[in-house]
C-alpha cells in the first residue's frame, strides 16, 4: 500500500481527495495547519471510509517541522500539495502573506524531497493562469496570460519553480493540476465546503444565501460579452475532482508512463453563467435564491471552460457529474451544516 502525502487534506478539495485515495487503498498523511479548515473534517473522512487518516498538524512553511515529519512517516511514495491561501481578494490586500505561504511551501517540499526520496508530487494550479483566452475551450498548450491577482501569480510562479526544478534535477516526477471552478459535496453530507466567514465564491454564498444565513448574493455585472450578461465558467464536481488526483497519483508511481511534468486542465468543457447557475439551484432546492444584480467585481474574467480531452485522453479522466447533481449536493451539505449548528 503507498503512502501519500496530502498537504492542506483537511481543506475542501483535499478532504475530498483523502477519501478518493483511502477508498482506492491509500494510505495518507495529512499536513495541515486548520488554518482554513477544521479538525473535526477528519470525523467526516473516517465516517466516510472507515479509515482515520494520520494528521500533523504543520505548517508547509515550517522546513524544520516538516523535514522531522517526513522522518517519522517514513516511505511516502507521493506528494499532493493543496496547501495555500486562495481568496483572491484577500491576496491583493496582503500580498506578502501570498507569496510566502503559497511559495515558501512549495520550496520547501520540492527541497525536502530528494533528501526523503520523495519522487512524485502533484501540484494544485489553477485556470486562472489563463486569465481571458483567447479561445475558448481553452487548452493546456494556451498562453499563460499577466496574472490579475498575487493568488494567481502565486499559481503561475509556482508551476514555473516546479519546471526549473525537474529541468535542473530529472530525479522528480511531477503532474500540474488546473482546476476550473469545483463545487458540490460527498454525497453523504459528511464533508463538504466550509468556507471561514463571508464567502468569496459563488456556490457557497448561494446556498448560505438559500439557507437564510445570507441576506442576498450579488451578481457582479450582467452587461459582460455573454449570452445573458453574467460571467461564464466551468463548475465542477468536487469528487471528480479528486478522483483526478489518484489517477494522477497512480501515473506518477507508474514508473513507465510520465514524462517528467505533466499538466492537465480538470473541468467538464461546459461554461455556465452566474445566472444559469442560480437558475438550476433553484429548480433543484425548490429554493429562491434573493439575489440583485451589482456591478462588476474588479479581476473577473468574462468567460472560461475547459477543454478537458488531455486529461481524458492521458489520465483516463472525464468528469461524470451533473450540474444538477452537483447543486444538489452542494444544498444537502448546507442543510447537514444548519443541522448540525443547530443541534450544538
Ligand atoms: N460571483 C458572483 N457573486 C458572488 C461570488 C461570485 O456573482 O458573490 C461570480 C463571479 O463574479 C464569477 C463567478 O461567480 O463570475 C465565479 O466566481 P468565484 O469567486 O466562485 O470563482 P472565480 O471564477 O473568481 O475563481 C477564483 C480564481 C480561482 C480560484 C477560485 C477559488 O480564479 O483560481 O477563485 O478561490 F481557484
């Protein structure tokens, strides 16, 4: 059985990715400093799976702490690195904050790997390394585009150190990740988003919104070059997302099968406007979501979706959901939330 570890795996798309790897055999180490997530997210992986993933409560930072971590959880044969900061906003007001966590972490792992010869690690990038394409659906091979926020050149730089790595050393094997929009929960409610205090995206503050914990979601901006005015992207499952990365993960420990870095657009190929969005929420909660349209939010891009055929092709990765199945679990977690606030 590998040992992998999940650096911030008590985070949205991490938790969702610990159960994918324990489901498929795994076994995983989590690294995480909770300080976007909680620690009772470890309750929902074991609920899940049977299984109480290892956890060390680290900061990717931290270099002293993470190298006697790596001595005492000997033999990890891969790394999936989710740990960063990613409110956009948040990133323009403190740059600093960005860079050094988002950076300083990612140093630190590709410079303790060979020393624990840790071959393999997967990292988290983003579409927003695209900024506007020029074509949409865009593919992997598009011009990596000025980045609009510290957050995003953060995701940028960071595949450009993981490149300048491998070029200087062929010891690592590394597969680049850019996620479009992931949404939704675990079927079983058990864990989900859980966004800290007012959220910056879009599902979360519709379902808080639905729920009543929200007054109103703004729109921002119905006069963009789309055909109802509202900003389109590539919503995606947050399971089929990490179902990705034990694909990915298997790849890389297939000695024969990669290249020294890989890197894969994961979304499902269709854009959805805001509107669209709001729209199909609603036919699926039976909920009216109140919501006004504002102006536009400054860094937005108009319009972006996927071309997801490399991952398909390569990886053996499609995205299986719905929209409507993945609204529909989005809503069934806020309300397992709401339950549970109330019960406590
Ligand atoms: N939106 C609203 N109202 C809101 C929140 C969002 O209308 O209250 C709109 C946005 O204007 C955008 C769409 O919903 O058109 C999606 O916005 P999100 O904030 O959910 O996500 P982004 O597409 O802005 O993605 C950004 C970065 C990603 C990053 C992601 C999560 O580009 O790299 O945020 O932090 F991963």
């Amino acid at each position: 059985m590998s040992k992998i570890l999940v650096t911030g795996g008590t985070g949205f798309i991490g938790s969702h990715t610990v159960v994918e790897l324990q489901n498929e055999g795994f076994e995983v180490v989590i690294v995480d400093n909770l300080s976007n997530s909680n620690i009772d997210v470890l309750n929902g992986i074991e609920k899940i799976t049977g299984i109480r993933p290892a956890f060390e409560n680290i900061d990717c930072v931290d270099y002293v702490s993470m190298d006697r971590m790596f001595e005492k959880h000997k033999d990890i044969q891969a790394i999936i690195h989710f740990a960063a900061n990613k409110a956009v906003g948040e990133s323009v007001e403190k740059p600093l904050l960005y860079y050094r966590n988002n950076l300083v972490s990612l140093i630190n792992l590709l410079q303790l790997m060979p020393i624990h010869k840790v071959k393999n690690f997967v990292f988290s990038s983003s579409c927003t390394v695209y900024g506007q394409p020029d074509i949409l659906p865009v593919t992997e091979d598009a011009p990596i585009k000025l980045a609009m926020s510290p957050y995003g050149n953060t995701k940028q730089i960071g595949e450009e150190i993981i490149h300048d790595t491998i070029h200087s050393n062929p010891f690592y094997r590394s597969i680049i990740l850019r996620y479009f929009n992931p949404i939704g929960a675990h079927a079983s409610a058990e864990i989900g988003e859980l966004p800290n205090g007012v959220p910056n995206n879009l599902l979360p503050f519709v379902t808080q919104t639905a729920i009543g914990l929200r007054k109103q979601l703004s729109v921002f901006g119905d006069d963009y070059n789309t055909p109802d005015g509202s900003c389109i992207r590539d919503y995606i499952h947050v399971v089929d997302l990490a179902k990705a990365h034990v694909l990915a993960v298997k790849r890389l420990l297939n000695e024969d099968a990669n290249t020294n870095v890989e890197t894969f657009n994961l979304g499902t190929g269709r854009g959805l406007s805001v509107l669209e969005i709001i729209e199909t929420f609603e036919k699926v909660s039976g909920v009216k979501v109140n919501y006004k349209i504002v102006g536009r939010r400054e860094g937005d891009i108009e319009k972006v979706w996927a071309d997801p055929t490399y991952a398909n092709e390569v990886l053996g990765w499609t995205a299986n959901e719905t929209v409507e199945e993945t609204l529909r679990s989005a809503w069934v977690w806020e309300q397992n939330l709401a339950k549970r606030s109330k019960s406590e």
